[in-house]
C-alpha cells in the first residue's frame, strides 16, 4: 500500500495546476497520481487542431515527457480508482490495492453523453474527448467518406469544422432548434449556423437519430424525420458530464458536479476536487455550479494545492466562458447567456453587422455591471470586458463606446483607467 502526503486523481489540466502549486511550497512532500490512461498528460482542446493538422501529435502534451519525475510524482497509469474511504483516508483501486493520503485532489473530469440510442457501441463511433477518440478517428480518415455529428454545440461543431477541412461529406444533427444554445443567443446562433452551410456542411435541427444501420460498423442513419444519411464516421459530441461517481459513492456533496467552496474544499475532510468534476464558484452569479474551462481546472487545482499545504488561497474568477472559431468566424462569449426570451431585469447593448459577421453583445444589470457578453468577428479586445466584469465595474457613462469594435482602456475615464492600468501591472497582466 502506497502512503502519500498529497494523493491526485486525474490527469489533466487541475492536476498539472495541484503538482507545480504543490511543488511552489512544498519540495519534500510525497505526491501520488492515479491515471486511468496510459498517455501523458495532454491538452483535449488541441484534439482538433491534431486531426486538422496543424500541430504533431508530440504537441498536445501539456507538460515535458519528464515532468513527473521532475516534480518528484509517483505516476500510477492504467488503472482506475474505484472507491474512497474518507474516514481511513484511503483510496482503494482496480485490483485492490490500497493508497493512503494525508490531502486528496479528485481531478476527475468529464465523461461524454452517450444518448440511449440503440447502435453507439458499434466499431466507427467515436466521441471527440479522449487521446483514444483521437486515435481511433484518426485511423479512420483514411477511408471515411460520410461523417455524422450528434450534436450541434461546442463539441459538435470543433469537430464537424475538422473533419469537414478534411475533405468528408458532413452532416450535423441537433436536437434543439439551434447551435451552440447553451452558450450563445438566436442571432449568434444563426451567424454559426450560415458560416456552416456556407462551408458545406449540413445541419438537422429539431431532429436526431432513429435508427444507427450497419452490423459491426455504421454504413448509415435515418433521423427521427425520416431523412436517410451514409454514414462511415459517427461522432457523438453531444456534451460532457462531471464524473462524480467516485465521490458520490463516498457520502460527499455532490450536486451536478462535486460541491466545492471557495478553497476548492469538498464535504469531506481534507479532500478537495478541481476541474470539469467540481462544481466551483461563478463570480457573475454567486452560485456554484460546473464551470468545464481548460483556465479553470487548472486555476482550480493551483488554488486546491495551496490550501492542501497549509497555506489560504482562494478561487473566485471563474465564470461560464468559451473561446470558439468556426472555420473563418472568431467568438467568445462570457457570463450569463441571456436570449430574447429570458431578457428579464438585464439591459442588453447590441449591434449587429450581419453581412461582415461581426455581431457585439452586452448584458447589464440594474447596477450597470456587465454580467455577460458575446463578441463574434471582433474579439481583439476581450481581455478588458473580463477585467471590467471581474472588477464590477459600472459600465454606463461609457456603455455605447463598448459597441464601438476597438475598445481599450483609453476609453475609460482617467481615474478608472488608471486604477485598473495599476491593478493589471501589479498583477503582470500588462
């Protein structure tokens, strides 16, 4: 049975943030991680750029081949946690063996959502998640000609954009009436929607599948509307879910991801979660809730080491965020995704150039404070709107200018400016 000052679960983004906190305060503590893959610890959001061909595949390592044994990590690959004993502090894994901890980080992740739909399981499904996924899709461009996406949000889209550049006959389908509904308005939706069709690719909305054809493979799929597809590459991206079974079945909060306060701190005693498993604090809402952001795990498990060794740190800047292009068209959006019919108390600040894409979006509340924003085809901007939210700052005697396509911080009054200006530098920001 191992013993380990600082145990980890998970090998992504929140456990690279816990080792080198860790490692920041704490040169001589034992630390052990538990991987249930046997690859290196890699960036998912370079999946696409992989199969797209921009990078090597020595690329979406996240860290150098020799980070481990650098932060003086015992990495145990292969094999899967399968319970916890927060009372012995131990966690027991596949097989029986036994780790003790004196502080755990439950690094999780996400698992994609497979729809009960009768036909998944076959050899030429594949979800756009893993190092697997990447692998298993990569094999099959070679002779894949049809690909059906399931799923027209972020997933959906990063990966239809990519197999379409790779020169497949695409087709997206989407339950809901719109793209990216999550996440973004009907007129953003709709600007996605036409760079899509202009590229070639098909989209189904209000539909889904009735029927996978094919024995061992996917040879085609007829939509709930009756429409028949060929198919040789089915992608499922319906969207991601936190993985709180292991938490769960350890008596420890969980309410949509694994409960956390501001420390990183869960239910249970000294046991922390971080990443697309937790559920962390927003700072636009107040509330806690599932917040699957690359920064954020990683911030997150920063944030968890420093509290794990002692030492009180907080997390409070992480918000619903996503930073998206679509073949020719940039986006991000930020905070509360307010549509037309959810408007309520906010004032929105719009406007719209459908003909050159470019489409800017301002929600504000009562107090004039930005609670959320969508800028597509203009983002050169965008870190300042975040400081601006971050900060709370009353955006109404300069609210027009946010419109204007090129606002910086000379458009802000001098005392204000200047009063960020010293924030940021103190900070290394600028």
């Amino acid at each position: 049975m191992g013993n380990y000052d600082y145990l980890i679960i998970g090998n992504s983004a929140g456990a690279v943030g816990c080792i080198e906190g860790l490692r920041s305060i704490d040169k001589t503590g034992s630390i052990g991680l538990v991987s249930e893959e046997n690859h290196h610890v890699y960036s998912r959001a370079l999946i696409p750029y992989y199969l797209a061909g921009k990078i090597t595949k020595d690329k979406m390592f996240y860290r150098p081949a020799g980070f481990y044994e650098q932060a003086g990590v015992n990495l145990i690959t292969g094999q899967k946690a399968e319970a916890i004993d927060t009372e012995k502090q131990e966690v027991v894994l596949t097989g029986g063996d036994r780790l003790s901890y004196g502080k755990l980080l439950l690094a999780t992740g996400g698992k994609p959502i497979y729809p009960p739909i009768a036909g998944l399981d076959k050899q030429n499904v594949y979800s756009f998640h893993s190092f697997n996924d990447l692998l298993g899709i990569e094999k099959k461009l070679a002779t894949a000609r049809h690909a059906v996406v399931l799923g027209g949000g972020v997933i959906g889209l990063m990966a239809a954009e990519v197999l379409k550049k790779r020169n497949l006959k695409v087709s997206v389908v989407e339950l809901g009436s719109r793209v990216l509904a999550p996440v973004i308005d009907e007129t953003g939706s709709m600007l996605v929607q036409n760079t899509f069709k202009n590229a070639g690719v098909g989209i189904y909305l209000n539909n889904t599948i009735q029927e996978v054809q094919g024995n061992e493979f996917v040879e085609g799929i007829i939509l709930k509307d009756g429409t028949s597809i060929p198919c040789d590459l089915l992608i499922v991206g319906v969207g991601v879910i936190p993985r709180v079974e292991l938490a769960e079945n350890a008596g420890i909060e969980v309410n949509r991801g694994i409960v956390v306060n501001k420390k990183m701190r869960t239910s249970a005693p000294n046991v922390y979660a971080c990443g697309d498993c937790a559920a962390n604090y927003n700072f636009v809402t107040g509330q806690t809730q599932p917040l699957p952001l690359w920064p954020n795990a990683y911030a997150g498990g920063r944030t968890s080491a420093f509290n794990m060794a002692g030492v009180k740190r907080e997390y409070t800047d992480s918000t619903s965020m996503n930073a998206m292009h679509f073949f020719d068209l940039n986006m991000i959006n930020a905070g509360l995704n307010v549509t037309g019919e959810t408007a309520g108390d906010f004032r929105v600040l719009q406007r719209l150039d459908a003909d050159e894409s470019i489409y800017l979006k301002f929600i504000l509340n009562n107090e004039g404070i930005i609670q959320g924003y969508i800028l597509i085809g203009q983002i050169n901007r965008v870190g300042i709107f975040l400081n601006l939210m971050r900060k709370k700052i009353d955006v109404r005697n300069f609210e027009q200018d946010l419109l204007s396509g090129d606002f910086g911080y000379a458009n802000l009054p001098d005392e204000l400016r200047w009063q960020l200006l010293r924030e940021d530098v103190i900070l290394g920001v600028v």
